[in-house]
C-alpha cells in the first residue's frame, strides 16, 4: 500500500501541449483529405499528409518527454505558418496557440531529456 513518492510523472504542461498537438494534428488531418488545399495544387495534399505523420511523431517524442521532439514540433509549427501564409490562408489568430506552444516547450525544455 505504500506508495514510492519518488513516482516519475509527465509535468502537467506536457500533457497539455500534447493534447493541444493532438487537435492539431487532426487539423493537419482533414487539411490533407479537404479539398480546400487542393484548390492551391496538388503539392499542398500531400505536404499536410507528411505534417500529419511529422506531428504525430514528435507528440510522441514529446509524450516520451525528448528535447528532440520539442524542436522537431515547433520546427513544424513555423512550417506550417509559412505553407498557410503561402496558400494566403494565414491570419494572425493561427499563430497565438503556436507561438505560445512553442514559448511553453522551451519554458520547459529542463524538463525533457
């Protein structure tokens, strides 16, 4: 019954930006069925399907508390800034919850390995 207090847990912040990647990632998801992107070419598709798998990839990273995964994920944050500014699809309001995932991965970077 006792319980070891020294129990390795994932910081909250983590967990949340997870979640946060999570929704994204499903964006990412639809973006890449949508015929919305297709419309801008035929590259676009296929660029939100690897965005997809890339995020799904460092939430895993990050899930696994790996400072690779930190830079891997904000790396396709600001990629995915520059294709939305690119199809003429960017408005400020798309960067408030990347810019602060970012902000809040490397407040945090001490906490991964």
């Amino acid at each position: 019954m006792s319980e070891n207090s020294n129990t390795f847990s994932k910081p909250l912040i983590i967990l949340i930006i997870c979640f946060i990647a999570l929704i994204n990632t499903a964006q990412l998801s639809y973006m890449a069925i949508s015929p919305v992107p297709k419309q801008f070419g035929a590259f676009y598709p296929g660029y939100f399907a690897i965005a997809t798998i890339a995020s799904l990839v460092s939430i895993l990273g990050l899930w696994l508390l790996k400072k690779w995964a930190a830079w891997f994920y904000s790396a396709i944050l600001v990629i995915n800034q520059m294709v939305l500014v690119s199809m003429g699809l960017w408005e400020v309001s798309a960067a408030i919850i990347p810019v602060l995932m970012i902000v809040l991965l490397f407040q945090n970077m001490d906490k991964l390995s």
